[in-house]
C-alpha cells in the first residue's frame, strides 16, 4: 500500500507538517480521546525500544536524546543538540 501522508513540505513551518521525529517513532493509528471527547496527541512508539509515549515531539526528542537506551548515536546527538541550541535563547 501507498501512504503518502508523509511529505516534505518546504514551507513546513506554517503548515502542520509531521516533525521529523516522527522518522523513529511509530504512530498510533487512532488518537486517544479524553472523557469530554477531545482529541489527544497520537501514541508514538519507539522504533528502538519499543517505548510507548505520547506523541509530543517535544517529548519525543527528549526520548531521543536523555532517556532511549537503543538509540543510534547520531540520532541521540542530534536532539541533545537541538537541546542546548534552544537553551541558550
Ligand atoms: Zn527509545
């Protein structure tokens, strides 16, 4: 099957363009709903550990980069940079 969901856009950052994250995490296919019926963040699922959070790709990165145990290098290092960047704002 063709899932085109997943496109790069260029002008990503006005649109609700996926974060890249998004690229080690596998996405829940339906979102939770909380009691008065709004819709949550989706489930993201670890690629390398399996690990079930919510869908936050804030929480996501610092999955990534603090607390995943599987995770390439790189791919830590590159959230752990994005980190710090952000910190010296
Ligand atoms: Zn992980």
């Amino acid at each position: 099957m063709c899932n085109i969901e997943v496109q790069f856009e260029p002008f990503g950052a006005l649109t609700r363009t996926q974060d890249s994250v998004w690229n080690y995490f596998e996405k829940s296919s339906e979102r939770k709903k909380d009691s008065s019926g709004t819709q949550q963040h989706y489930i993201a699922t670890c690629n390398y550990c399996k690990t079930t959070l919510s869908g936050q790709p804030k929480r996501m990165k610092d999955h990534l980069s603090k607390h995943c145990s599987n995770v390439p290098l790189e791919i830590k290092e590159q959230y752990s940079n994005l980190k710090k960047i952000n910190k010296e704002e």
